[in-house]
C-alpha cells in the first residue's frame, strides 16, 4: 500500500466536505425544518476506545477519568485484574462550540498526550447523512530508558494520530461511526513494522433507555507487521448517562487507552479469554464566569 494514500484521502475529505458545505449553504439559506440539524448522535466524547464527534461547548472543561486493569485471564490470582490498573487522566476545553484542545495523562507508557477535534459538518434531517470531526493527538513517550537507548533521539518518544470521525444517527436508538486513522510511531518495537501506519475504526451505540445503552468499537490495524504479537482492538461496554456525568463499564482487548496504543498494541486476546475491564467516566464543568 502507498504509504501516503491516507493522507491524501483524508486531505480530499475534508476538501470535498468544506466544498458541499459552502455549496449547501450558497444553494438554501433558508432554515427547512426538514434539513434541520441532527443532535445527540451519542452522549459521550468517546465510544470505548475511539472518539465520537461530539465536542465539548464553548467554555466548558471536561474531566475525564479512565480506569483500565488488568487482564482477568489470571483469574483470583490477582483478582481478574484488579491489582494492576492503567490510568489515563484527561482535560478537554471547549475553545469554541466547534473546537476543542486536551491534554492528557497515561500510566501506559507514560505518556503525555496534546489533542485537537474540531467540527466539520452536521448530519441534516433528510439532508446530509453524516456528522464529521476531525481529531488530531500528538503524544510524547517518557517511558523509553537512555541508559537502555544510548541513541534515542527526542523525535522516537513521539506519536502522532490523525482522524477523520464520520457518524450518523441511523434512529433515536442506534448511531454507528467510521473512522479512517493515520498513525505514526517515532519509535517501533519490530524492525519490519513501518513507523506510518493505517487503521479503519469502526463503532456504535444502541440505546436502551434515553439515558442507557451498549458501546461497541472495533480498529482494524491495515498495515500491521505480519511477525507482531498485537491483536486488531475490540471493545464493548455499557454506558449510563447521569446528568453532568457519563459513565461506561466496558471490556477491551487493549490496556492502552490512548489511540496509537490500543490499535497499535493490542495485547489481548479475546479468544484466549485474555481481556481487560475498566471504565471511563466523563464530569463537565462550565467556566463561563457568571453574571
């Protein structure tokens, strides 16, 4: 595969969509109750493991907490997991109602991470059929020795993630999402892995109730090392809605919880019954200054 051909797919999506979106608005500027925008395609910024389109408001501060132990295949020997956690802490602001910045912290790896989603366009009632975002994650490794790497350069502790996150809202229960993904490793674990790499997320959500539902998504890594021990990602949760809080209890083949971790290195192995259980809890904060 041409190790630029998703980059340049990307570079065309989002081309294409900026150019139907200006050409929808030159075409109708009247507002159609019948190409009224889509809302609460999901409830929560991120399905298990993939990001949503859903973008924090305009000066609101999103905290987000994710808890992921470790595999329960060892069973009561160290409590299916329980004794050995991963932790990943992350900030969110809303820049604007269509921008968002983060900043984030991982026990796996020990990682800092420096993100970016932004709104494209919005899926319209009887009209356009997708709502998509753009999501960009630059990441800095501290885990890697010098005394173990005499030669490691800053540039190798990096990682980087570009996406294009397109979903749409099927019913009032159901809403699926595609997601085409470029990483980049400055540093790989087998010399027969490329440092660019390709992967297609795909994800859902059915609801229960208004405030209940299942999460499920799934990254297909394209271009993985054919010697490598890690597996494509899957995951599978239940998620509750509680007023300024979202809370998920979900399973995951991956302790990872950032993007080049779980589709990257996947460790788990569903069909060995080596899996991990965490949960990932979302509380919002409004820091307009109030009048």
């Amino acid at each position: 595969m041409n190790k630029y051909f998703f980059l340049v797919f990307l570079l065309l999506c989002n081309v294409s969509i900026f150019s139907q979106s200006n050409l929808l608005d030159m075409i109708d500027d009247d507002t159609d109750e019948a190409s009224t925008e889509v809302s609460s395609t999901f409830k929560s910024y991120k399905l298990v493991n993939f990001e949503t389109p859903k973008l924090v408001p305009k000066n609101h501060l999103n905290f987000i907490v994710a808890h992921r132990f470790g595999s329960v295949k060892n069973g009561i020997e160290d409590l299916f997991g329980l004794d050995i956690a991963s932790t990943r802490l992350q900030f969110v602001y809303g820049l604007s109602d269509k921008i968002n910045l983060s900043f984030s912290r991982s026990k796996f790896r020990r990682t800092y991470d420096f993100g970016a989603k932004y709104h494209i366009i919005n899926q319209k009632k009887n009209g356009f059929p997708f709502t998509i975002a753009g999501h960009h994650l630059l990441g800095i490794d501290t885990s890697l020795d010098e005394n173990l790497l005499p030669g490691i350069r800053f540039a190798n502790r990096l990682r980087s993630t570009h996406q294009l996150i397109m979903a749409s809202k099927i019913n009032d229960k159901l809403s699926v999402e595609f997601v085409p993904t470029i990483l980049h490793d400055g540093l790989v674990e087998l010399e027969e892995q490329d440092n660019l790499q390709y992967a297609l997320g795909f994800g859902g959500r059915y609801l229960f109730t208004k405030r209940m539902g299942i999460v499920v998504d799934y990254g297909l890594h394209l271009n993985r090392a054919s010697t490598s021990p890690y597996k494509n990602v899957f995951s599978i949760g239940y998620e509750i809605e509680t007023g300024g809080h979202v809370f998920q209890l979900h399973f995951s083949n991956a302790q990872g919880m950032y993007e080049n971790a779980f589709i990257t290195q996947a460790a788990g192995d569903w069909s060995k019954r080596d899996f991990f259980f965490g949960f990932n809890i979302n509380r919002i904060f409004n820091l307009k200054s109030k009048k």
